[in-house]
C-alpha cells in the first residue's frame, strides 16, 4: 500500500512539531519552566490543521508571558497554543493533562 501525498505531508508536518516541541521544551527548562506539550501532537492525532500545545505548568514570574515570544521564534512557523496552568479551571487542566507529552517522550518519538 502506498501512502497518499497528504499522508506522508502530514507524517513529516508531524515529525517536524515533534522536533520544535522538543526544542521548546528543552529550552524552557533550561530557564526554569516546567511545562509539556498536551493536544493532538501528545494524543496521536495530529493533523494537517493542528497547532501544538503546551502547558506551563510552573515558571519563574518574570518570565510569565515572555514565553510566547520564545516559542514562537522556536516553533519556526508551526501554529502553538501556550496556556497556563494556574489560570484555568480544574477540569480544562484534568482534560489537557489527560494525554501529555514530557520532554523525554518527545525526544524518544523524535528518533523513534
């Protein structure tokens, strides 16, 4: 079976966020930033309209709301949502940690 150009474009488009998932998280937690990456990328579905998402579940304050900036310049044009754990209701946090992906289990998908 061979796969469709929009199959193998979405597998690379998904590998790629893997990467910059990865990047992000690595250079958030060299700043003190504990978050991961929650959605589609970290349940499996990840498709040809998904952002990536993450969750800051804990960072410095003066680095609150600096965070976007730095993910933007990492994701390199992929579409992100960052969202804060301390300002969302108990049950979107229960749902959104429902499936997480750590930065460890982002590098071991990224050279799975």
């Amino acid at each position: 079976m061979v796969a469709s150009t929009a199959q193998i474009s979405t597998s690379r488009r998904e590998k790629m966020a893997l990467s910059k998932a990865a990047q992000v998280l690595e250079a958030l937690k060299g700043r003190g930033v504990d978050a991961v990456v929650t959605g589609s990328l970290a349940a499996g579905n990840f498709g040809p309209g998904s952002d990536v998402d993450f969750l800051v579940r804990s960072c410095p304050w003066h680095l609150k709301y600096k965070i976007e900036s730095l993910v933007e310049d990492l994701m390199d044009g992929i579409h992100f949502d960052v969202a804060y754990r301390e300002e969302l209701p108990p049950r979107i946090v229960s749902r959104m940690e429902g499936a997480v992906l750590t930065l460890a289990e982002l590098t071991d998908r990224v050279h799975a």
